[in-house]
C-alpha cells in the first residue's frame, strides 16, 4: 500500500516505512525516525 508521509510529502510503500505509529484510530507512516518524531511533536502517539 503507498502511504504519504504527512511530515515531508514522501510517498512511501507502508511495508518498508522506516517508521509508523498509531495516532488515534489512523496509523499513519513515515519515510524516517526523524520525521515521526517531529510528527509526534504536533499529535498523541496511541501506541
Ligand atoms: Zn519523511
């Protein structure tokens, strides 16, 4: 599945997301560690 990285716009394969996390009820997935944690600046992190 191709996913799109919120932070830097990147689209991704959701398989070889370097990183991802569940925010809420949406998981949602990024292209690197830095990016998901800049993410997790801005959003509660479920999981
Ligand atoms: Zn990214």
């Amino acid at each position: 599945m191709k996913v799109k990285d919120p932070v830097c716009g990147m689209v991704i394969e959701s398989t070889t997301a370097a990183a991802h996390g569940t925010y809420g009820s949406e998981t949602v997935y990024f292209c690197s560690v830095a990016c998901q944690a800049s993410y997790d600046q801005k959003h509660h992190r479920s999981a």
